[in-house]
C-alpha cells in the first residue's frame, strides 16, 4: 500500500484534546490523528449528508455533551405514535399516509440510534466505561 505524508498545522488546545487522546488509548499522537482521520472520512461516506455532517461534529464536543448524546430519545409524542403505527401495521394495514409517517418516524429513530452509537462509541475511545448506557435503553 502506497502511503503519502501530510504535514498539519493544529491550535495549541486542539494539539492538546489529541495529546491527551493519545495518552488514555496508550497510542502515538500520530497513530490517534490517523486513526480519526480514517473514521472520518470512511465510516460518514455511506450516511445521507445531513446526519454524516452530524456525526462528523460529534467529535468535537466535550464528554458532557457527548454523554447527553449517548442518552439521546426520541420525542415521547413521536415514539408513542411510531409504536402505534407499528402495531396498526401488524393488524389492519397502513394507509400510505399512515405509512409515510412511519418511514419518517423510524428515519428519525435510526438516525438517533446511529448518534448514540457514534456518541457511545467516542466516549469508550476516551477512556469511558459505556456499560452504563445499557441500563438506559433507547424508547421506541
């Protein structure tokens, strides 16, 4: 594999997140920079814009917004309405309006699924034990 070198010039505070990255994970500031830079630009490729863009700027907020991500829920009114098309769904059928609202409404739960897993995920590279978010399932 061919591999070519990129000089970057970092922010002292930004320099420091990575240092301080690097440290907790046991790895080189290098190996961090690199292995971020590879999540960033192969795992958001497959995702619409808007929620790559999203997930691209969890990365930079700081462990209590990152925690308050992993917890994300769907709005009750929203889940509430989702469980009751689900059901509808399995005994009388949906409209097509019905169904609309339905693909709309599991949309929205995968992508906050997909931003507490992302949100998750940044915290356990941090040095977090994420076991806690199991006794907070999501709401559906």
């Amino acid at each position: 594999m061919t591999t070519q070198t990129l000089t970057l010039e970092l922010g002292e505070p930004l320099y420091q997140r990575l240092q301080e990255r690097a440290q907790r994970t046991q790895r080189t500031v290098e190996a961090e920079a690199l292995d971020l830079v590879a999540q960033g630009v192969l795992d958001l490729e497959d995702l619409e814009p808007a929620l790559a863009a999203a997930i691209a700027d969890l990365r930079f907020l700081d462990d209590a917004a990152l925690w308050h991500a992993a917890r994300m829920h769907m709005a009750p009114a929203d889940s509430d309405q989702l469980q009751v098309l689900h059901l509808k769904r399995q005994r009388d059928g949906l409209s097509e309006r019905e169904a609309d609202a339905a693909r709309a409404l599991t949309g929205t739960y995968e992508r906050i699924m997909v931003m507490r897993a992302e949100a998750a995920a940044l915290l356990k590279e941090r040095g977090y034990d994420v076991a806690v978010l199991r006794s907070d399932p999501p709401r559906v």
